[in-house]
C-alpha cells in the first residue's frame, strides 16, 4: 500500500530509470550548473532529514508550504 504521491514519484522514477544512463550522464555531466543543482537537491534532503528527525512539525509544514506557493506560481 503506497500514497497517491508515491506513486506519481515511482511513475516518473520508472520512466527515468527506463531510460538511456548513458544520455543522463550526458545531461548531468555537461550541465553546467549540474553540481550545484546535485547540491542545492542534498541540502535540501539533509534539513528535510534534521526537521523530521527532531520532530519539528511547524517547519515542516512551512517548507510544504513553501514547495506549493513556488510550484503554483510556476
């Protein structure tokens, strides 16, 4: 049993997964700003980390809310 959002990650995931590795590494490696997308993306992932493993509800709930004002004005 999975989330609906879940399953949308999954879906793009297998998409990607499917896909030439070879053109992936085509588009990272001559992305110029690739490491810094790499980055900015474990950043991210290490202060989702800290907030969840501290129990912190309040900032979470304002980076979801942040993540859905940016993605509505995109």
């Amino acid at each position: 049993m999975s989330s609906t959002t879940f399953d949308a990650q999954l879906l793009v995931s297998s998409v990607v997964a499917n896909d030439s590795p070879y053109l992936y590494f085509e588009i990272q490696n001559l992305n110029e700003y690739g490491l810094d997308s790499l980055n900015a993306l474990r950043h991210s992932v290490e202060r989702i980390q800290k907030i969840v493993d501290q129990g912190n509800e309040r900032e979470f709930v304002k980076l979801m809310k942040r993540g859905r004002e940016y993605l509505s004005n995109r």
